[in-house]
C-alpha cells in the first residue's frame, strides 16, 4: 500500500495555458505512437551516470491504493486498450509510479513526453501539469542535471504567475538546490525561505530551522545586505538575529542582552528555537602572551613589511598582557624556526606575507618536518657518541634480540617509524597567514587573511547585477592583477545572470583612446559619416552616435589611468544618449589627490576598504596616522589598515572558530571566517560627488 502526501496547488481560473502546444488537438494519434516508442526505450534506454543526489520528494504525489496494484509497465499496457482521456489518466500514474520507484531517467522521458497531451478534458489538468514539471524538474537532479532541472523551474515559475497557481515547498526546495549547485548561496537561502514558508505548521522540522540557520552563518555581511532585499518571508527576524550574533557573539553578557529584546519582538519566529541556543552557547578565548610576526623588515619589500609592522603596533598598544616578536623574513632561518618559537614561547604568528615565504612557512613548521628533525637529532646524539657505540658492541653478543634505551634512531624501529609518522604532540603554533600559499595545504592550525582582490570584483558583480543592468561592459588595463579582477567579474555575472560579458583591455595613450571608441562603436560611427560625406556634394553637420545596448560599464584601472579614461568615455557619449553609469574597483580609487579637482570622477562608484573612506574609518587612529606618515601612498595605507586589522584578529579567531557566525568590523572591511579557514572581507561602496567622496549603500 502506498501512503500518499499530494501536492497543495491552489487554482484559479485563467485563460492562459503556458504548456499548451499545437499539435495537442491530434493527441489521439499521437498516443498510440508514444505508447510503442516508450515501451521500446524502456529495453533499451541508458540510464545517465548520476551525480549528487538530493533528497527526494514528498510533496509529488504518490499513487494511492485505489489505483489497485498494477506496475508502472502495466498502466502503459492497460492505456494501450482505452480511449484517449483514459489512457492519459494512465500514462500520469504510470510517471508517479516511476518517480516513486525511483526510476527517474523513465519518469523524467515519460513525464515529458505526456506533458503536452494534457488538455482541458483531463480532470484537474493545471495540476497534472504542475505534477509533471515538479517530477521533470526533480527527476533531472536527481540524474544531476541542475541547469536543466533550473530551467523547468523557471517555466513553472511563469507558469504558475500566468495561471495564479501558489507554488509549494517541493518547488522552492528544487530551486533551492539548483541555486546551491550554481554556487548562489543568497538565491538558494531566499528560496529556502520560502520553502520553509509555504511547509505545513505540523511538517514543518527543526532540521529545516537548523539549515537555515547554518546557511545564514555562511554569509559574508555584503550577502546578508543582499539577502535583505528580497525580503523573504520571515527574513527580517532571521537577519536580526544574525546581525545579533554577527556582532556580539563573543560577548555572552551583551548577546543575552539583546536577545532578550529580540526574543520580546519576534515571539512567534521560528528562529527563537536558534536564540535559546545562543543564549546558553558558551564560547571561550584562548590565552595568547607571546606573538611573532613574521614580515619582510629588509630588501625589496621592505616599506610594505614596515607598513604593516607600524599597522600591528598601533594596534597593539603596548598591551602588557602580550609580547611580540617581529622576525624579518628575508634573514630568518626556516630551519631552526621552531626551536626559535620555543625558546621564546611563541604561541602564535602572524605572517609571512609573501606567497613563496608562506610556503616555506608552513613547509618547516609542519609536524612531519619538525619529527624528521627531531628523529634526526636523536640519531646524531646517540650516533657520535664513542663510549654508547663501544658498549653496543660489547653487548651485542649477550643481548641480542633486545632493545636498550640508547639505541640510535638508525637502529630503532619505533624512531624511523615516528619519523616517518609524525605524532600529535608536535610542536605546530596556530597562525595567521598573510596570503594564500601557492602549493602547500593548510592545516588546522591554519588561519588566512585573504586580500584578493578577486574577492572585491565578486562582491561587486554580484551587487551590480541586481541593478537591472542587461549589457555591461568591462574595461580593463592590461596588467596582470587589473585581468584578473576584469576575469573574476566577468565569471561572477555570468554565473548569476548566465549572459557572457565583453572585456575590452586597454594600455595607455593613444591607443586607450582607440580601444574604447571601438568598445562603444563610436569609430563606426565616424566611418558611416565619412562614408556620407564622400557620396554628398555639399556640407552637412554631424554628430557621432555610440552603441545603445551597453547600458554600464565596469572600470578597473590605477586612479591616473581613471582620471583619463572615464571623461574619454563621457566625451564619447552621444548627446542623444543616457549617460552609462560607471563603477570601478577599488584600485580607481585615491586619498592622495586634492577632491576638489576630481570633477573627471563625478559619479564614480566604487569598492573600497573603511579605512579609505574618510566618514568609515577609525577617526582617532587616523589622526594618528596622518601626523606620523603624512605623505603614506594608498598601497602603503591598505597595508597598515591590515596590520591594525591582525592584531585584533587574534583574539577574535578563536571565537570565530568556535562561533562561525562571528563577525569582526575592521578597518579592512567586515571579516568573516569561511569553512576553509579563510577570512573574507565585505567592502564598502563610496562615490565622487561635489568634489568629495562618501560612502553609500548598494546592497
């Protein structure tokens, strides 16, 4: 006997008939035809090598036991002998009986196939259609077709709005996981919003409160802004409490605190299932006292080495309760690194910066380096010791067959074996990286200050193609790092928005001109009213006209390239035409120069750090920082805000690993600690207006 649990479609009249297809009318000779050619596929079709499946459905609905005990091949069979109507009514079981059995590659041919033989004679034919779709959909994840699976939804989505159809869990729980498998993490916790929304009261789990509450941890701050936007059932009481434990979640007085408010407002959100859990989650500091921190003090880095050297001690303070120990890297020894750490009782680093010398980093302090030199210590003390090797010697008729304690790591078993497995007790101090190692993999000891710029142009992307923007274009100087924030942004759209972007690169000079006239077709133009002016006999006034479909443009460039490029993009704008807005990274972006000449940058919206942003960062500190390096370049500033950023991140770390939904507000950004032990950043947004910059919201 099969239990059932039917899909709630709620209907109401339309005229519209999203599935309806043109040769529906000849359905009674199509049918027969449709019967023979499934019974053939089913011998010989190949099932697709399924990838990760998701959990399988229970909104679908299932064949109830009035539908007696017939297989799904033998409701194909019993179809063949009825009228038309009756043998749909079959070929419908027949797909729910595969889906159920978990057959998807027939229920996912057969579904599509009877798809368009519905019409308005089959009893409840909106929600047939509905069952269909929903097992089409699903039938392909589970075959791991995502992007075909989305693109069912999609037309179930303008479906349902055309035919006032209120979709249910099943859909949003499908499109959920395709968001998820696209790697959209706003759209698919959106859509698991709803899901959880439009779920029954009375099937409604703590393992879907749970989900949500997990994925909403994942979340950098610029996420959760845009997650607020679409304002999801319930989200308001959900991203509350996030920015509550965001916030003050290494505080167990203040989140108490506010908890208690929160729960007073939202005393029926599902959330308060997470609050009481917060509530009585106890996470504790790690005692740190002595830190060394690793950076180029010397050579060709140097002044960035210095500036983040000036960074962490503004930071620091002269803090009693710790001691650091600044190691220049370009002279350190990586070999004796660890016994170095131990005579001074490090426990914990900050560095190196550089990508080679993070490598080598973790490299010499591994816990399989440090017993490879430890097991060769041993063998060199016990191999070179003259009165140890005599009594070996003289002993080794009698005691053969025996171990003794002062055998050498060359004749020990146990000694090679440890050598070669290192054990737990090893000597490795939890660290802060500087940068992302090229090769090496980290450990759980591990933690990365991530600075990519990468990052910057996917947070960018992702704000920006909510702006009903359709034709971006990216223009980008042809430099290494400037190509792959250009990259990074062009994948993160498409990703998104599934359309493809031209980058059109650039160098300087003349030829800068010529590349962006050409990206806006402004030299086509030109050609067409040369072109006209040879075939006329007399003079007539003209004006060029740029390509109307690029409706924003994306600048990554120095700010001396900016300062050029975006009054030449302006100047080549018809007068005919809507001004094209124009956003940059924070690369176009310069404390150095005077405002009140930056009438070229009017407009200008871009991503930058707190610390940049006059009105964001730390006002007294920068004061500081003012009379000390008054004459600092911007690169150099980025530094010291990061260095200021690590000391702090310290002792927030440790929290941050006990409480993944812990945030710190830093003057680099709002830094979160992702699942690969990787701290993100979410920037801010600030604009050139009346000779001045400030800050805004995007998301």
């Amino acid at each position: 006997m099969l239990k059932t649990a039917s899909l709630r479609v709620r209907l109401k009249p339309t005229k519209v008939d999203y599935f309806s297809m043109h040769f529906q009318h000849f359905k009674s000779q199509i049918l027969p035809i449709l019967l023979l050619t499934f019974l053939a596929s089913c011998s010989t079709k190949q099932v697709p090598d399924a990838k990760t499946q998701t959990q399988a459905l229970t909104e679908i609905e299932e064949v109830t036991d009035n539908a007696g005990a017939l297989s799904a091949e033998q409701h194909i069979e019993l179809a063949k002998t009825l009228d038309t109507n009756a043998a749909v009514g079959e070929l419908l079981i027949a797909t729910k009986l595969f889906y159920q059995q978990e057959d998807y590659s027939k229920a996912l041919w057969l579904a599509d196939k009877t798809l368009p033989l519905i019409d308005k004679n089959i009893i409840n034919d909106n929600h047939e259609k509905v069952q269909l779709v929903l097992i089409k959909a699903s039938s392909l994840q589970q075959l791991g077709y995502y992007a075909e699976s989305h693109l069912q939804l999609n037309q179930l989505e303008q479906y349902a709005a055309e035919n006032r159809i209120l979709l249910t869990a099943t859909y949003y729980r499908l499109l959920s996981a395709a968001f998820h498998e696209e790697k959209q993490p706003i759209s698919a916790l959106n859509a698991q919003l709803f899901e959880f929304s439009v779920t029954p009261a009375n099937t409604q789990s703590q393992q879907q409160i749970t989900n949500i509450w997990n994925n909403l941890q994942t979340l950098s701050q610029w996420q959760l802004n845009l997650l607020a936007l679409d304002k999801a059932p319930d989200s308001k009481g959900w991203l509350m409490l996030t920015n509550l434990a965001n916030k003050f979640g290494g505080n167990q007085a203040q989140m108490k605190y506010h908890l208690s408010i929160w729960q007073k407002k939202f005393k029926l959100h599902p959330a308060n299932v997470i609050a009481k859990q917060l509530s009585t989650h106890v996470i504790a500091p790690k005692k740190i006292k002595n830190i060394a921190v690793i950076l180029p003090l010397s050579g060709k880095q140097q002044s960035a080495g210095r500036a983040i050297q000036q960074g962490v001690l503004a930071s620091f303070a002269n803090d009693e309760t710790k001691s650091l120990h600044f190691v220049d890297s370009n002279t350190v020894n990586w070999y004796g690194l660890t016994n170095d750490f131990t005579t001074l009782k490090v426990d914990y680093v900050i560095g190196p910066l550089l990508k080679s010398n993070v490598d080598k980093y973790i490299s010499h302090t591994s816990a399989q380096t440090q017993s490879q030199n430890d097991g060769l210590l041993n063998a060199s003390s016990g191999l070179f010791d003259i009165n140890k090797a005599e009594d070996i010697l003289n002993t080794s008729s009698i005691n053969q067959g025996k171990s003794a304690d002062y055998i050498t790591a060359i004749d020990s078993d146990s000694a090679i074996k440890s050598y070669l497995q290192p054990t737990q007790n090893n000597k490795a101090i939890d660290t802060l990286l500087l940068n992302i190692p090229a090769k090496a993999s980290l450990t759980r000891h591990h933690t990365v200050l991530s600075m990519r710029p990468e990052d910057e142009a996917k947070q960018a992307a992702t704000t920006l193609s909510r702006q009903n923007f359709m034709h971006p274009v990216v223009l980008s100087q042809k430099n290494i790092v400037s190509k792959r924030i250009a990259q990074a942004f062009v994948k993160q759209w498409q990703r998104i928005t599934g359309n493809s972007i031209e980058v059109v690169y650039y160098d300087t000079g003349a030829q800068m001109q010529e590349n962006i006239k050409t990206s806006l077709s402004v030299d086509k133009s030109k050609a067409r009213i040369t072109k006209l002016k040879s075939r006329l006999n007399q003079s007539i006034k003209t004006k060029t006209r740029n390509r109307r479909d690029i409706d924003m443009i994306y600048l990554v460039g120095t700010p001396e390239q900016t300062r050029l490029v975006k009054p030449y993009i302006e100047v080549n704008i018809s007068e005919f035409a809507e001004i094209i807005p124009v956003y940059a990274s924070s690369r176009s972006h310069s404390t150095q120069t005077d405002y009140s000449s930056n009438s070229d940058l009017q407009g200008l919206t871009f991503t930058e750090i707190p610390w940049l942003l006059a009105s964001e960062q730390n006002s007294e500190l920068a004061t500081m920082s003012q009379e000390l390096w008054p004459k600092r370049s911007d690169g150099l500033s980025r530094l010291f805000a990061m260095g200021y950023d690590i000391y702090q991140l310290i002792n927030k770390i440790p929290l941050m690993q006990q409480a993944p939904y812990l945030h710190h507000w830093g003057q680099t950004g709002v830094l979160k600690l992702n699942e690969n032990s990787i701290l993100t950043r979410s920037l801010l947004w600030g604009v050139y207006k009346k000779n001045r910059v400030i800050s805004i919201a995007m998301e």
